[in-house]
C-alpha cells in the first residue's frame, strides 16, 4: 500500500509537546457508476482497487462470474469507477450501512442466512488456525507501522491463500474475493482470518464465498454470532497467542495441543434412543452454547483418532466430522449400541461414553485406558455402582453380548459373568475427578434445567441433582 508524506504532529514527552512526524493511512471515496447509475460511494484505501470492485460485485450478488463484467475503468485522480455489467441492476436497490469503518454499503443478505442452512460436514483444527493467524500477522506491515488498517487472510490447513488490507474491515473480505477470483482460487471451506471485529455483513459475505471458519483478534457482535450458527460457520474471537474464544459451531473445531492421541483405542459415543424420561432427544438438548453430544465429541475427538457416533439417525449429526454408525440390534437399549459401536470400531478396544454425561474428563479416561490391556472390560466403579457407559471395551466381548441380545436381555452388565472385567474404583480416580461430574448424566427434564441452572457446581459441593444409575 502506497503512503504520502508523514503528518507533522505533536507528541507530547516530559510534560510538553514536542514537533513529530506521523505516517497516517488515506482515507479514498471512490463513486461507483454501473450501468450509467450511481450505484455507491466506497469509503476505501487507495491500492488494488480492481480486487476490491470485483469482490465487491461478487459478494453483493451482482455477477456470477468474472465474464459478467464487460468493462471496469477507474480514474484515480476523481476517484471515479465505470463499470459496465451484463443485463441490468434491480430497480430498487435499498442500501444498508454497515457496522464497518467508514460508510460501507452491504445489499442482499444472502437468502440461506436468513433461515436455517443445510448442515456442513466440516473440519478445522486448532494448530492450522494459530498458524494462520501468525501468517496474517507478519503480512500486516501496514497494521504495525501506524495502525488504522485492517487485515485479513484466506487460508487452509497449508497456510496462507490470500492476503489483503484496508481501512475498512468489511472492504478488506471484497478483495479478498475479487483476487480469488482473478486467480482462480475456490474458498469453498476455507479459513478466514481477520484483524478487526466481525459483524453481520461480513458472515454474510463469508458464507456467500463458502467460508467454514471466521477467526478475529478482537471480538464478534451478538447478531453476527446468530448468523455464523445459521450457516454453519464456525466463529472464534480473541485468537491471540495460544489462546481464543469460540462462540458457534464449536464441533468442527479439533483442538491440537501437540499432546498424541490414545493410540488403539476407538472413542464411540451413544447418542441415545427414545429418552422417554427427557421426553426429547437428549443429545440434542443445548448447554453451554453447543449441544450435549458437541461438548462430548469435542473431548473426544482431543483423545481418540478415531471416534464413532451410535445412531439410527445420522442426519442429526451431519456438523458433526466423524463416522456415524446404526444399531446392529434394533430397540435393544444401551447394551445394543455398544454392541455396534464396537463391531463398527476399528481397533479391537473402545471407550464408551453416553451423549448425556457433559462432564467427562480426559485425564480420567486416559487413566482407564492405560488399563486396556488387563481385561475385556475396565470399568470404573462410582458412589452409585458400575458406570458402564463410561467404561472400556474389548471386541472379545462381542459373543458375549450376542447371547445376551438374543435371548432378549437389555442391561449391560448382564454379560460381566463371561468376560473377564477390571474394575477401577473410586479411589484411584479420585485425585483426577474428586466430585465424580465424570459419570454426571440427566435422564428427566428437571435433572436438565437443575443442571444449566446450578453449573459450574464449585468444588466439594453437592451435584445439582440426585443421579441415576445408567443401568
């Protein structure tokens, strides 16, 4: 980006002001003529300004392709573009201003942001993002010279795309999109990251291009939150570092650590049947910003390479990146989807946990599965009794359950007499879970708004509620 000459200023050293100089970013309106119409005054930095003009062409909905676009002239010294379009603008064109700097102009919302989108399979892990942002950072010479500019990146798992700055937030994620197409770049279920806040007309534009991930330095407004959700967009705040905030879409996040997974071991999560005492799909049931199975996915998928969802109905999982598998016996219970779990895992010991226990801890399944070797099933044993829905299985136990499941008996620990099992107790994995939320379930409506009502519970209290005994 060019600069004129530094700005004489004053700064003020030892309690009087002293003569300076300051480089200070321009500050470029250029009038957009389309078609012989005055279409709009972009408030802008003056470089690139084609990238810009056919981003923002693209993005508002105005061409499909770069053909559409007959002629594009600018004249910089009246600050002046002419653009000639295939076919005609809308009659009436009803400009929004956007939240952006300077006087941004935002038209046509997509449509599928204004409902429900159809679910995304998408995947992101944390260690691509945090080299992104780094990528983004070392671009920016402009930002750390003398501020007033923002940046953005597009990038995937290999690094940086495409690198672009300008004065207004909003107009950086136009070139961006202009220089993509210009190249020949899909940005279908990339990254993007940005230096400035996100706000509605930029997921707007984000899910136009098919962005799968918006991550900021600073923050998110509350409506742009809503419409990441909507269109299956992951948002994340207040990347800094090794630390950031993610406000939607949390499952298609795996956090890296550098720490390597339990090798071996399949993770399989039971995603329920009837509920009948919940009266509604548990899993499904919001907590904490995300869906009980999110929470527990996101625990899993940090531990296990493999992680598998039991469940005969797989399109309530599609955000979801993992396999999901059916019941091999049909209405058979929890017995039945640890049956499939294990028949479809690929390695010969699972852990398996319930949809419905928010709480578990990796230290104490890392725990358990350091005992893998010792049994056909390494369970722990709480206040309550077995938990076998938290509990490690081996593929010997596969006849075993058969028999069980033939014969017509549901509960889990039924088949133990024929198996060799390894019980952990309470007081090997009470230095790691002292309270026991690891084993925490709700089964009825109550044990579910005393749960979002009373959480976090702080240390030594009293679980918000009495627990059941999953079998």
């Amino acid at each position: 980006m060019t600069e004129k000459k530094p700005q004489n200023i004053y700064q003020l050293k030892n309690g009087r002001l002293h003569p300076a100089h300051r480089h200070v970013v321009e500050e470029y309106p250029l009038r957009l003529r389309v078609n012989g119409r005055e279409l709009a005054t972009l408030i802008c930095s003056p470089h690139q300004l084609n990238f810009l003009l056919v981003g923002f062409f693209r993005l508002q909905g105005f061409v499909e392709s770069l053909d559409d676009i007959q002629s594009l002239g600018i004249c910089a010294d009246f600050g002046l573009a002419e653009v000639r379009l295939k076919g005609e603008l809308p009659a009436e064109l009803q400009p929004t201003l956007t939240s952006g700097c300077g006087t941004g102009i935002s038209y046509n919302l997509p449509r599928q942001l204004r409902s429900d989108a159809p679910e995304r399979l998408r995947k992101y892990t944390s260690d691509s993002l945090f080299r992104l942002m780094s990528q983004l950072a070392k671009q920016a010479e402009q930002y750390r010279s003398h501020g007033g500019i923002h940046s953005a990146a597009i990038g995937d798992e290999n690094g940086l795309l495409l690198f672009a700055e300008d004065i207004g937030r909003h107009n950086t994620f136009d070139r961006l999109a202009g220089e993509a197409w210009f190249k020949g770049i899909e940005l279908h279920n990339k990254m993007l990251v940005t230096s400035g806040r996100v706000s509605t007309e930029m997921v707007a534009k984000a899910a136009r291009l098919g962005i799968g991930l918006i991550a900021s330095r600073t923050s998110a407004t509350d409506k742009a939150i809503k419409l990441c959700e909507q269109a299956g967009i992951t948002l994340i705040g207040y990347l800094r570092g090794e630390t950031l905030e993610v406000y939607s879409r949390p499952q298609q996040l795996q956090i890296t650590t550098g720490k390597e997974r339990i090798a071996d071991i399949t993770g399989v999560i039971l995603a329920g049947g009837e509920s009948r005492r919940m009266g509604s799909d548990k899993s499904l049931l919001p907590f904490r910003g995300a869906r009980f199975i999110d929470h527990t996915y996101r625990t899993m998928a940090e531990l296990f390479t493999e992680v598998i969802i039991v469940t005969n109905s797989p399109d309530l999982y599609n955000s979801i990146p993992c396999r999901k598998v059916p019941d091999i016996y049909s209405a058979q219970g929890s017995l039945a989807g640890i049956h499939s779990g294990l028949c479809h895992a690929g390695n010969d010991t699972a852990f398996i946990v319930a949809c419905d226990m928010p709480f578990i801890n990796p230290e104490a399944i890392t725990q358990l599965c350091n005992r893998a070797t010792e049994g056909d099933v390494v369970i722990p044993i709480g206040t309550h009794g077995p938990e076998p829905l938290h509990a490690l299985y081996n593929k010997r136990c596969i006849p075993a359950m058969e028999n069980a499941l033939d014969a017509g008996k549901k509960r889990i620990v039924g088949f133990f007499s024929q198996v060799t099992v390894i019980e952990v107790t309470i007081a090997d994995l009470s230095p790691i879970d002292p309270d026991e939320q690891s084993f925490l379930n709700v089964n009825t409506p109550q044990e579910y708004f005393s749960l979002r009502d009373n959480y976090p519970p702080s240390s030594g209290e009293d679980t918000p509620y009495k627990r059941k005994k999953s079998d």
